[in-house]
C-alpha cells in the first residue's frame, strides 16, 4: 500500500526520467550502484564482481550471455 501512494505522485518522473537517452542514463545507474556496493561493505574487491564478471568466458554469466572472446569457429 505504501509503494502504491509513493507511486502514484511520481508517475510523471518516472516518464520523464525514460525520455533521457541511454548513453547519458547508463553511466548514471551503473554509478550510482557501485555506489551502493561500496557502501555496504566498504570494500573496493565486491566492485570486481559486477564489473569483471562477464569479461571472463568461463563464468557462468558469460556461458548465460553467449559471451565469448574467441569467434565462435576457433573453438
């Protein structure tokens, strides 16, 4: 019920907010979550995870994803 009334008043920002183009919104929200990371546990080696999880091809993201750093013919 709470969420409901903080909804409804912020509907229009929340419209507003999805007219932003995506190369501004991204680096905005990935900012203000290694924010976040950071601040729960004070620790620079929990920003390794969300940021260097996919960039290795063996972890399980990756595999997820389909993210590979061979082309797919030399495997």
């Amino acid at each position: 019920m709470l969420l409901l009334v903080l909804n409804i008043p912020l509907v229009g920002f929340f419209v507003r907010l999805l007219s932003v183009p995506p190369m501004y919104l991204l680096p905005i929200v990935t900012m203000v979550a290694f924010v976040g990371i950071y601040s729960i546990s004070n620790s620079a080696f929990d920003l390794y995870f969300p940021g260097g999880q996919p960039a290795k091809p063996e972890a399980p993201i990756a595999r997820l994803l389909d993210l590979r750093t061979q082309p797919s013919g030399s495997r």
